[in-house]
C-alpha cells in the first residue's frame, strides 16, 4: 500500500467516526432518556436484580442499550438520505 492510500484511509476512517458521533449526539439531544415507556422496563431489572447477578443485568442492559444506539442510528442515516433523495428529485 502507498503512503498516500494509507493516509487517505485514515482520513475516512476519522470522518466515518466524526459523522458517527455527530448522529449519537444529535439522537442524545432529540431523545429523553426518562419516559413512560422506560418506566415498566426500569421496574423489571429491579425485579430482576433480586434474582440474577448485578453483573449480569449490567451486562445485559448494555447489550440492549448498544443495539438499540445501533438501530437508532441506522434508522437516523437511513432518514438522511431518503431526505437528500427527495430533495434531489425536487430539485430535477
């Protein structure tokens, strides 16, 4: 690999991530954390904590936590560019 590919790569690399935190940061300020929906979910690891390891729901509330960040991600990018697709054939 050339020097120049290399950097070129690493570049993508960085924007890819840039344009990943500016969506997290933009889905943290659109969505509130404490909702009626939460609620009911919240009562239930209580519930679970007096049976399964602290451990494990931890573990487990971060494996749920994560896919959906991932989904509301995809879901948010795919949103953009049916948005710029639209505003492209307005355009046309």
């Amino acid at each position: 690999m050339k020097r120049n590919e290399q950097k070129g790569h690493v570049h993508q690399e960085q924007a890819s991530r840039f344009r990943n935190h500016q969506v997290i940061t933009r889905l943290d300020e659109s969505l509130p954390l404490e909702t009626e929906e939460w609620a009911p979910i919240e009562r239930l690891l209580v519930r679970l904590t007096e049976f399964a390891p602290t451990e494990m729901l931890v573990d487990l509330t971060t494996a749920i936590a994560s896919f959906a960040d991932d989904q509301a991600r995809r879901a948010y990018i795919l949103g953009q560019e049916d948005l710029s697709l639209e505003l492209k054939k307005r355009v046309a």
